[in-house]
C-alpha cells in the first residue's frame, strides 16, 4: 500500500510552464534555418552531379572523336598506300600523252587569239612545249581577261609535260626576288599573275584518287619550292620587314605554300602576320585556312577588330563559322563610325578645303559601299537594313554631281579677268604696245578714255563724279553653308559647320562690265591700259 500523504505537508507543483511565444519563435526560425540549409546543401550535390555527369559525357565525346578520327587516318594511310600504283600508272599514262602531244605540237603555228577558244589554244601551245617565258610574257598582256584566265589556264597547264616545274620557271621573273631592276618600279606589278598561275596548279597537281589531300608533285620541285620560299623569307630583310612587303608579294608567297604543299608548323607566327597585315585582300580568309590557321582565327579577328578593320574581320568570321562569337552587324556599324570620323578629321585640312572635302566625300562613298556590298553578300538586311546607307550615298552622289557643274560666266571666256577689279584684261599681246586699244566690240570704233582711276580727277562734261569706297575683295572656291552666292556680299562670313561637306562654289565675274556688286562705274566704255 502506499504511502498517505500527511495533510500539514505541502507538495511542490513539478508541472511545467506552458512554453513562451519567444520560444515559439525561436524554434521556427530554427526549423526555417534548417530546411534553408539542407535545401542549399541538396541543389549544391545535385549541380556537382550535373557538372560531373557533363564532364563524363563531354569526355566520352572526346574519346568517341578520337577514335573515330584514327580509325579515318587509319583508313586514309591505308587508301594512300593503295591507291599510289594507280595514282602513278595514270600519272605516268597522262605524261606519255602530253609528250606526244608535245612532239605534235613542235611544228604548230600559233593561231588567232581572238575568243576564248583561241586563247586556250594558245595557252595550250606555250605548255606543250613547255615553253615558260613566252606563255608568261602572254599571260601577263591578259589582264583585262582575268575570268577568262582564271578558266583556261588549269585547263593549259594539265597539257605540260611537268606542270610544277613549268610554273615554277614562268613566275621566277618577279618571285621570289623581282629581276625586271628599273622596270618593277613603275608601278608595273605583276603579283596578280604569280596567284592565277599558282591558284590554276593545283587542280592540275591533285592525286587523281584521293584528291587535294595528295599533290602530285615531285620531290625534287618540291625541294625546289622549299628554297625559293626560304629565299623570300631572306629577303624580307631588305625590303625593311613585313610591314613594307606589298600585298601581291605577300599574297605571291602564301599561295607558293599552299600550292606546293610546302606549310611549316614552326612559320605560323610569320603567316599569321602576314595575313592580318594583307586582310583586306578577297582571298585572304581561306588562304589562311588553308596554311592551317584555323585554330587561330579567334586571336586574329580581335587583332583585326582592334586595328579598325571590322569589314575585314566580317569576312573572316564567315569563312571559319565564328559569327556567333562576332556578331556581323555591330563591327559594321563601327565600321561606318569609324570611316565618318576619319572623313571629319579629312575636312580640318585648312589649306586645301576643296580637295579636303573630295577626299572626305570619296572616303564615306567607299565605306558605305563596301558595307552595302557586305549586307548583301551575306544576307544580312534584317539585322541592318541598307535603305538608309543607299539614302546617305545618294546624297554623297548628288553633292559630288553639283561640285562637277561648270559655274556660270558674265563674260566671254575669251576675256582675261584682272584680281583687283574683277574687270576684264586685256589680251596677253596687248600690253607690249603703247596704244594698244582692246575691246570686246571690234565693230565700234575706239573710244580713248582714261582708266577708271584717274574718274575723280577728270570728270566727263555733264557727269558728275563718281566717288565710291574701294571694293570688296571677291573670294573664289570658299566654302559657305549658307549660300552659293555669299561672296558677293562682303558682311558674309563664313564658318564651316563641322563633320559636315560644304560645296566650294566659285562666283560669276561681277554683272556690271566685270565690277563686283555695289561698285559699277560712271563709265561703261572699254578701257585700255
């Protein structure tokens, strides 16, 4: 039994308080901190999961790409070693048949080169008997019929003996060193003809097999070809580095590399400068691709970027598939920016304000053509519409049309103007005799007076004297932005506005028997000095 409580003894109350709101509050802001924590801990693993994941499946990709790729190089190796009997027995097959065409064509007259098919025959002739300078000396008188060229040459060349060797010998007058001495620097360049014949070799020297991937080209050219590239390296020295190399020189070289199949891995930083200093040249894009500059098309498009060549950059872009990373639309823009800033700094040219402003009109023509040109190369017109740069060109357009409209005389052209009086002057004979009478009227007979000067002091009977202030000085070919005419008044001053193109308008002689506005004489007869 237990225990009965004794009735004097006070029992303690053990029950405890019934919680607090604080402590309320306390433990939910704990449970939130809680559940905030595990949820960040939760998406941390799950990402680092995703990104593992992301990692194996780019690593798997990577593998599956290269074992794909070897097993093509496997099999290209092994096509290779297959197909060089054949590839020999058909070049060997091919050569027997130009020799006897060679053999054919000895005794062969040249015949007329009026067509396309004339200058084939022709082309064809110089390469049956592989006669390099004179097929050379043709080429170059051709330059007015460079599609034509770029057509019947491959064609020309495949009739040589030794198609390599031929044009090594046609192009050795100006490449790699130029031999022509005083000829060469008249202006005379002959690079474009080095490229055809280049650039119409290669289908000729392609592995009738397996293609561009093998040249047909003997060992011993190609040795050959190796050491004329080495010397224009040399002579890069003398010609002052590769900021002072022409264009068709440097072009000449690179298209040397690519058609002999002669690229060196350890000369890509001096292709690479070669072709960013020569970018704006057409071919340049995949002439670059070609050396096996592809991987670092990149770096040379922000070095384009940088220099003020964003049009050249567009095309390059193109030409490697990089138009995501440089949007074509944006570097046109600069482009334009750039060419009307260099338009405005044109027109500062205090000196010679009417050629500044040609320049500067030309220079805006040219970049808004080239853009143009650009949009619709590309098809580009949603994402910069041209209808507002054709608008702006049209307006270059008028304004140069204007400038080229012949101003209006007040007197015969015959007649000699004097700069003081604007008067007219008499002939260049006329000053060698002492009387010597000029007038533009030979019918009436002459009329002795006294020259305008002396009017003050000798008054003719019944007229008074005419007393007037000198004249204003009349200012030829300055440019106004207000009017044509403003020379004519001598509080016109004129301010050219800025960035802006003001057409250099030159007068008319003054109405008033040759004097300017406000100074017309009391006598209107001819005088003679």
């Amino acid at each position: 039994m237990g225990s009965i409580p004794d009735p004097g003894e006070v029992t303690a109350d053990l029950t405890p308080p019934p919680p607090s709101f604080d402590d309320f509050q306390r433990q939910t802001s704990l449970m939130t901190s809680c559940t905030l924590l595990w949820k960040e801990l939760s998406d941390h693993f799950t990402t680092l999961e995703q990104n593992l994941q992301k990692t194996s499946d780019a690593l798997k990709r990577k593998i599956q790409a290269l074992d794909t790729e070897t097993k093509d190089s496997l099999a290209s190796l092994k096509k290779r070693e297959v197909t060089i009997d054949g590839s020999v027995e058909i070049a060997l097959e091919r050569l027997d048949d130009r020799c006897e065409a060679a053999l054919r064509s000895i005794d062969s007259d040249l015949g007329e080169v009026d067509d396309g098919d004339g200058l084939l025959l022709a082309l064809k002739t110089f390469c049956l008997k592989m006669s390099s300078r004179e097929f050379w000396r043709f080429v170059i008188t051709k330059k007015k019929e460079l599609d034509a060229l770029r057509s019947q040459i491959p064609l020309a060349l495949g009739e040589c003996v030794d198609p390599p060797r031929f044009v090594l010998e046609a192009i050795s007058e100006v490449f790699p060193v130029d031999r022509r001495g005083e000829r060469s620097e008249k202006g005379n360049d002959l690079g474009w003809a080095c490229v055809v014949i280049l650039e119409s070799l290669i289908p000729v020297v392609m592995d009738p097999v397996i293609g561009k991937s093998r040249l047909m080209v003997t060992p011993t050219v190609k040795k050959r070809a190796s050491e004329i590239a080495e010397t224009w390296k040399r002579s890069l020295e003398e010609r002052g580095g590769i900021e002072n190399v022409k264009t068709p020189d440097v072009h000449t070289f690179l298209q040397h590399l690519v058609t002999f199949g002669i690229v060196r891995k350890e000369d890509f930083d001096l292709y690479r400068k070669l072709v960013v200093g020569s970018a704006w040249r057409k071919q340049m894009p995949k002439l670059a691709v070609s050396l096996g500059l592809g991987g670092e098309m990149p770096d040379m498009i922000k070095e384009l970027i940088g220099r003020g060549q964003q049009l050249d950059a567009v095309h390059f872009t193109y030409e490697v598939g990089l138009v995501y990373k440089f949007p074509p639309a944006p570097l046109l823009k600069a482009f334009l920016r750039d060419a009307k800033k260099a338009a405005a700094s044109i027109m500062e040219d205090p000196d010679n304000p009417g050629r500044a402003t040609q320049l500067a009109v030309r220079k805006e023509q040219s970049a808004l053509r080239a853009v143009i040109k650009c949009i619709e190369e590309y098809n580009l017109e949603a994402e910069f519409p041209p209808e507002n740069l054709k608008k702006r060109l049209e307006q270059l357009e008028k304004v140069k049309t204007e400038k080229k409209k012949p101003v209006p005389a007040a007197i015969p052209a015959n007649k000699r103007t004097r700069a003081s009086t604007a008067g007219p002057m008499p002939p260049a004979k006329a000053g060698r005799l002492t009387n010597a009478y000029v007038s533009s009227f030979p019918s009436q007979p002459p009329t002795f007076v006294r020259s305008p000067s002396h009017y003050p002091q000798y008054p003719a009977a019944g007229i008074p004297a005419y007393a007037s202030p000198p004249p204003p000085p009349i200012v030829y070919g300055t440019p106004s932005p207000q009017s044509p005419y403003a020379a004519y008044s001598p509080e016109a001053v004129h301010h050219p506005i800025p960035g802006s193109y003001t057409l250099n308008y030159a007068p008319p002689p003054a109405a008033y028997g040759g004097y300017p506005s406000g100074f017309a004489p009391a006598y209107h007869q001819q005088a003679y000095y």
